[in-house]
C-alpha cells in the first residue's frame, strides 16, 4: 500500500498532503463529492431513460466519442453521411475520453464520466483554498508545525464551505443535465490548473492547461489566460526564466491552436454542411456582427452598444448568478474573472439566450474561475481578518484595579486572535454557506433544489430496449429524434428520414428504422405516416412494433402493421355505452421547465358510432373564451394512425397531444361530456400545472375552494346590490388572485352572485383603473359556469394594456348595471360600486429561460 506522505507516491501531489485521518473536512467533502456524482449521474440517466436526450446533442456527440474508440476519429453521419466532426468545433477531447467505450460500451458511460468530472472538481479547489488561506504564514513560519496546524484548523472549515458552494452551483448542475457536452469536462482541468500554478507544480500546470485546450476551440483562449497567469505568478514569486517557461509555453500553443482551430479547421470543414467557410457561432452576436473582425471591431468602438447589452435585464441577473455561487467572493479576486472574459463575454454578449441564463451547458467552465476567483478572494479577506485580530492591546498588568467585568474585557481584547478567530471562521463560513444553500434552494438542479425537474420513466420508455436489442450491431440505422442517442453506437446511425435517400451514399444507407411515433420525431405526426407508408409499400417490412414503437428492416416480409403498434392509442376493450362517444378522462402530462404541456383526453366508443356525427373534438379556450387550439389543429398521432373511422363500439380509446405552450389558465370543452367545461388546467405561481376541481361551479365558498388548489392569496370582496324590480338586495362577493401583476398581464378574478338565476338585461361590469381612468374591462353576464342552486359562481380575466407604465395607482372596480339605459345597481351605503385595491402593478419581469428560448411558452408564467 502505497503511503500519501511518500515522495514516490504515485498519487497526484495534490492529494499527497492529504491526511483524512487529520482531516475531517476533506472526508467530508469526499463523501459529498460521491453523493453528488451519484445524484447527478442517476438524473442524468433518468432523463436518457426518460427519451428527454435527442440527436441534438447527445446522440451524434456519443457517435463521434464511440467511432472514436473504433480507430474512426470523431466521425458521425450526422446530416445524412459519413463526416468528420469539425463542422462546428473542435474537442480532440472526446478523442481522449473515448476509451471509456472499451470498458463500457453504453451511451451512459459519458453521463457517468461528466457527473464525476464535476464531483472531481471539488478537490483542487478545496486545496487551492487551503493555500490561499495558508497564505497569511510566510513560507519559513509555514515549516513550524505550531504555527502551520493551527492555522489549518481554521482554514479548513473555510475550504470546504467554498467545496459545499461549488457542489451547490445550479450552473454546474444544470451543464450536467443538458445531455453530454465538452465543456463541462473543463471545469476540474481549470481548477486542476490554478492549484498547480499556486503549488508551482509547473509539469501538472502544462498538462492541466493543454487539457483545457483540447476541450474546445474557445477553451483555447482560456488555456492562453492560464498561461498568462502562471508567467505573472512566476514572475510574482522571483522565479527564473525556466519558471515563466512553462507559461510562456501555454501561451503559445494555446493562442496557436485556437488560430489554427478556429479559423482553419473549422472553416474547412463547415463548407461542406453550411455553405459557407467560417464558423456558424459567430453569427450568434447580433447587433456586435457575424463576424471576427466586426465583433472585435465593435467592442472596440461602440463601449456604448457593448454596455447596451450587457446592461439587460437577463445579462445582469446572468453576471450575479456566477458571483452569487460563491458568496460574492470572486469579487475579492477579480484579476481570475478577468482571465476567464473570453468566454464571459461570449457568453454575456450573445443573441443566443440559452448562453447567457446559466441553464446549458456553456457556463460550466466559468464555475471553475468563480471557485479560483473566490478561493483567491477568501484568503485575502482571510489575511485582512487575521492582521486586524493580531492588534496587540496595551498590556493591562499596568492598568489601576477595575472590575472584574473590564478586565475581562481588556484580556478578550489582549488576546482577541485567540478568542476572536473561531469566531470570525465561524461568520465567514456561515456567510458562504447561507447564499450557497439559498441559491440552491431557489435555482438548484438536485433534490429540494427550486428547479428540480426529474424525468418520468414509464412502461412506454421501459419497452425501447426490446426494441432496441434486436437490431444488429453492425446495421446501419435510421431513428426519431427521441430514440436515436439509445442506436448510436455504430457507425453508420441517421435522425430519421435521412439514412433512406440522397445524400446518404447507397453504401451507407440505412438497413433498418426504429421509430416511436409518441415521442420528439421532429416531423409533423402526418408526414410520419406518410413516409412509412411509403418505405411499406417499397422494399421495408416490419419486424416488431409495440405502443408506438415500430421497427422496420429493408427485406423484411411483412408488410402490415400489427395491432400491438396501436396500444398507444388503444387502451382495452370495455362494455359499449349507449351513448356514441364518452369523455372518461383529461388529464397533463407537464414538463415545467419549459411549461410544455400534453393534454391526454379518454373516450369509449359507444354502439353504432358514426364518427362522421360525433367526432372526438377538443376546444382549448381561455377564461376569456379565446380559442387558443382545437384537437385537429394540433393533430395529435393517435388520430393520424389510427383514425375515427377505425373506432369500433366497446374500445377506451386514449388521445394524447403534441408538447402544447399554454396559457396560464386552459379551458378544455370536449366532446362525449355534457360537462362544461370539461377540464381547466391553471399553472400556479411556482410553476406547477393543476387540475381545478370539477365541481368550482357548485362550491358554496369558491374563494375557499380555490385557495385548496394553490390559488392564493385571495384578496376578498363582497357587496350588496338593491335590485329595483324586487327591492331586495343580492349578494356579490368577489376574489382577486394576489400577485404582482405587469402591463400585458392578465388579471384573474372570481364572482359569487348570490340568486340562482341572472336578472335579465341586467349584466356585471368589471374595470381595472389606472389613476381613477378606466384602462380595461371585462362585462357581461356570468357565463364561465352554468348557475347552481341558490347563486352563480363567475370567473373573469381582464388584460391590462401593455403600453402603459406600470406606475400610479391602480384599482379594480366591480358593480352591476343596465346595458340598456347606463343605470347602475346601488349599494346599501349608497355607492354604485364595489372597489379592490390597490392592485401590485410592476415592470414586467425579464423572460425566463423557457420564454427567452420559446416565446410561446412566455403565455404560461
């Protein structure tokens, strides 16, 4: 067994100074470091299991990883033929990984590999810190153990808070979560730098920098700053010329290869995908321009474009989501941000938004400088603390007689280093522990974690690997986007329909076709169909299909698709209803990250079914009554693959939706119910979509009812209003949903009229003012519910103009008066309205994630 303290250790010389039998904080970070690998590997393969990995990234990344563990170096066929990988970057890196294929041959090896590529990282950022906080001793007074272990006592706890952070980082986690990428193998290669740097272990720097490089063209630029940094420290420290060597070294290569990367590889392979020689990420820069020289033009020339840009809303809340990781210390060690500015820029002065919310896989790397930054940061703070505690006091051996109380002060005082210390750890720890955890509570990828988002594995989803295992190993294939990363270790695998046609060579054509009809295809359900018919009525056949799975193979002999492809669709066989057509269910199947949401309706098909008189129908509508879709609109694949006119009396019958974008409250009137409506879906202020209760109409106390679902606070109002034909009053109570509202912005409310029948041509008038002005209204009679016994329960949604400012003051009024003659219904105190207000008027809050990528989804906040 080798020892860790040994000079001839084979073990990294990072790690040889750690003794866990003396160090309880680094046990405990390991046993953190395995948890998160483990937590963040199995969400990772849950979302592989769960079909939520695509061709785009996952599948032709782990194609060009696996052919290069074959000898074929980052080849793919991914746009329909056999290329190299260089089209949009350049990650030799993957060539290094590929190995990992030899020991395991499955695409959740490198799922595995990336989650402990960022557990790892935690180690030499903890070390780093370690040194930093050491620091505060000289190099000689470092040799005296008295001093050293002391002061490591109280360094400890510092560097693990700094760990813990880097754990909880939601921009780690979420690189991590967004299929398999590159960059975030730089994170523990950057950190692995900096420690070398500190610890002038210039052989593990060089190895570690040119690793950085090898990740990514741009990581190139990086690798430069690192390069840059070890010369300044070597030249810091009064090293020789063959200390600035290693840095100069990195410098070089590193500035070299991102010319040669970028501007030659690159573009001589783009031309042949993209028509154009030069690298496609460069037109990501907008108003900056598409190209290098405009780009480096413009942020030379126009500060006041630049400082436009990065001054948005969404780039702000970016920049204080990096410094938030780490408590705001890597402001304290700014000149390490500073070096990572070549992909902080790029990523903060991007059109593309997915580079600047932190929720891809572009800002990993930066979490690595944010850890170095803070870890440089803290010990600076860390050697302000300690210099202030070891202010000597006049001794007080001198001082006349007092009391016991002010000598016990001046002794705290004498000896403040002693006593003042743990504390001032224990506040700095506290510190970055209280903004990790909160940071992680609120944006956080993992298990409590505010964005935690796992993915459902069904029945559906578990049935792929029958599919997937009769297919061999050598065919060439074509799949739906969903399916293609569970094919894509072979050589030759296509995002169907490429594979069947030019300008796949005929020699490399696709040999067999998985597809699930039920999942992300990238193509219209119809044109689905359209194309398996016609590769049926060629050369293909079917080999296995099941609950929307189908397997083709070109030669197969059978030419018709079995029942058991339908189960999707075709839940069982029931006793048939007398009716034609009975809604037995609606209920959502709801991704809230991005507020995409499929509805699945159930029918039973009655005796004599004609589908021609009572089609399966569904009107998606607003509270306002606003048609936002209808089923056929959507066409859903269940009704492509097998049509009405198939039904047959005594089936169940199950309909689901393409991803649907929204609003924030659906109302869905189907057919077979005389329910109406037939469902309301209402997406609650934590992102959650909900099904309202059925019987809202009957509920005697809606504002109850409704609060028992999510929707609250309610703001309460209630008046009586003297009806002149009977000159009795009548109740109107009325709820309004408490929340900050924006201009644009619908406002929800609820009315409880208290007669079970609606005095005629009387009718409700709702209005929203803004400084005593009338900007919006919402009239008419109740309509939203058919009336119960005894009173009317209403709701209304009123838009507030989008074109006005959010200040002033602005209420809601509500009463009930005559269209005819203008007549209003009075109050018993007299007055001709009931008021509500103020209501919260704010700016309107910057797109999320879902709304800056989708702005469809934008409806549903």
């Amino acid at each position: 067994m080798s020892d860790l303290s040994s000079p001839q250790s084979t073990v990294p010389s990072w790690l040889r100074r750690f003794r866990p039998s003396r160090d309880p904080y680094l046990w405990a970070l390991l046993v953190l470091a395995f948890l998160y690998g483990v937590i963040f590997t199995r969400l990772a393969w849950e979302m592989h299991a769960g079909m939520r990995t695509h061709r785009s990234d996952l599948g032709q990344i782990d194609q060009a990883i696996w052919n290069s563990s074959r000898g074929r170096l980052l080849t793919q066929t991914d746009n329909g033929f056999e290329a190299i990988r260089l089209t949009d970057h350049v990650e030799p890196i993957l060539v290094l990984i590929s190995p990992i294929y030899w020991l395991w041959d499955d695409v959740r090896a490198i799922l595995l590999l990336q989650a402990a590529a960022a557990a790892i990282g935690v180690l030499p950022l903890y070390r780093l810190a370690l040194r930093r906080c050491e620091a505060v001793l000289s190099r000689r007074e470092r040799l005296q153990v008295w001093r050293l272990e002391p002061l490591q006592q109280q360094a400890r706890p510092l560097a693990f808070a700094l760990g813990v952070a880097y754990l909880l980082a939601p921009q780690l986690q979420s690189a991590l979560l967004t299929e398999f990428h590159a960059a975030p193998l730089a994170v523990p290669l950057v950190l692995w730098a900096f420690w070398a740097v500190d610890a002038q272990r210039w052989r593990q720097f060089v190895v570690a920098a040119l690793l950085v490089a090898s990740v990514k063209e741009e990581m190139a630029l990086l690798a430069a700053g690192l390069g840059a940094w070890a010369m300044w420290r070597a030249g810091w420290e009064g090293g020789t010329w063959k200390r600035w060597l290693p840095g100069a070294l990195v410098l070089g290569v590193s500035f070299l290869w991102f010319f040669i990367a970028t501007f030659l590889i690159v573009p001589a392979h783009a031309v042949l995908i993209y028509d154009a020689a030069e690298s496609i990420y460069f037109q990501r820069y907008g108003a900056l321009g598409n190209s290098p020289f405009d780009i480096l033009k413009n942020l030379a020339t126009r500060p006041d474009l630049v400082l436009q840009i990065a001054g948005e809303p969404p780039r702000t809340a970016y920049l204080v989501g990096l410094l938030v990781i780490f408590a705001w210390l890597p402001v304290l060690g700014a000149e390490i941000v500073l070096l990572s500015a070549p992909l902080l820029l790029a990523n903060l002065l991007s059109a593309y938004p997915a580079q600047y919310y932190g929720e891809f896989h572009y800002s990993a790397p930066l979490v690595a400088y944010m850890g170095a930054a803070a870890a440089y940061g803290l010990g600076r703070l860390w050697r302000w603390t300690t210099k202030r505690l070891e202010r000597s006091s006049p001794a007080f051996q001198h001082l006349p007689a007092r009391g016991a109380g002010t000598m016990a002060l001046v002794a705290l005082v004498q000896n403040a280093r002693t006593a003042l210390t743990p504390i001032a750890v224990l506040a700095l720890v506290t510190w970055v522990l209280a903004w990790s955890v909160g940071n992680y509570l609120y944006n956080g990828r993992g298990p409590l974690g505010g964005r935690y988002d796992p993915t459902p594995i069904t029945a559906h989803h578990r049935l792929l690997e029958r599919f997937v295992a009769q297919i061999p190993p050598e065919a060439r294939v074509t799949a739906t986007a969903g399916v293609h990363p569970h094919v894509s270790h072979r050589r030759y695998v296509y995002q169907f329909p490429l594979g069947l046609d030019a300008p796949t060579p005929p020699t490399e054509r696709a040999q067999w076709a998985l597809l699930d009809v039920t999942t992300n295809t990238d193509m219209a359900p119809g044109d689905l169909k359209a194309q398996v018919d016609a590769m049926l009525a060629g050369e293909w056949g079917v080999v296995d299909a099941a609950d929307g799975f189908l397997l083709l193979a070109e030669g197969a002999k059978e030419k018709e698709i079995p029942e058991t492809f339908y189960t999707f669709t075709l839940i069982n066989q029931e006793k048939a209803p007398d009716v034609p057509l009975q809604l037995l269910s609606i209920t959502a199947e709801d991704w809230p990250r991005w507020r995409q949401t499929k509805l699945v309706l159930e029918w039973l098909v009655g005796v004599g079914y004609d589908p021609t008189l009572t089609p399966p129908t569904a009107l998606l509508k607003t509270p306002q009554q606003e048609v936002i879709a209808t089923l056929e609109s959507v066409a859903p694949p269940a009704l492509v693959w097998r049509p009405p006119s198939q039904w047959q009396p005594g089936e169940r019958v199950r309909v689901t939706t393409l991803g649907l974008f929204l609003p924030r409250t659906t109302i869905v009137e189907a057919s077979g119910t005389e329910q109406r409506p037939a469902a309301i879906f209402h997406r609650l202020s934590n992102g959650q979509l909900v099904r309202l209760p059925d019987d809202l109409r009957m509920a005697v106390d809606l504002g109850a009812a409704l609060a028992g679902v999510g929707i609250r606070p309610l703001r309460a109002g209630e008046a009586q209003f003297q009806m002149p034909e009977t000159k009795k009053s009548v109740e109107l109570r009325v709820w309004v949903a408490e929340r900050n509202l924006h201009p644009g912005d619908n406002l929800d409310l609820w009315l409880r009229w208290g007669a079970s029948e609606w005095p005629t041509p009387l009718s409700i008038f709702v209005h929203v003012r803004r400084n005593g002005e009338t900007v919006a209204q919402a009239d008419g009679a109740p309509r939203f519910w058919p009336a119960a016994e005894g009173f009317i329960n209403d709701w209304r949604q009123v838009t507030l103009p989008a074109d006005l400012p959010p200040d002033g003051e602005w209420t809601l009024a509500v009463g009930v008066y005559n269209p005819q003659s203008g007549a209003r219904m009075t109050l018993e105190n007299g007055e001709d309205e009931l008021r509500i207000g103020p209501l919260r008027v704010m700016p309107a809050p910057p797109p999320d994630q879902a709304c800056a990528l989708i702005p469809q989804s934008c409806a549903g906040r």
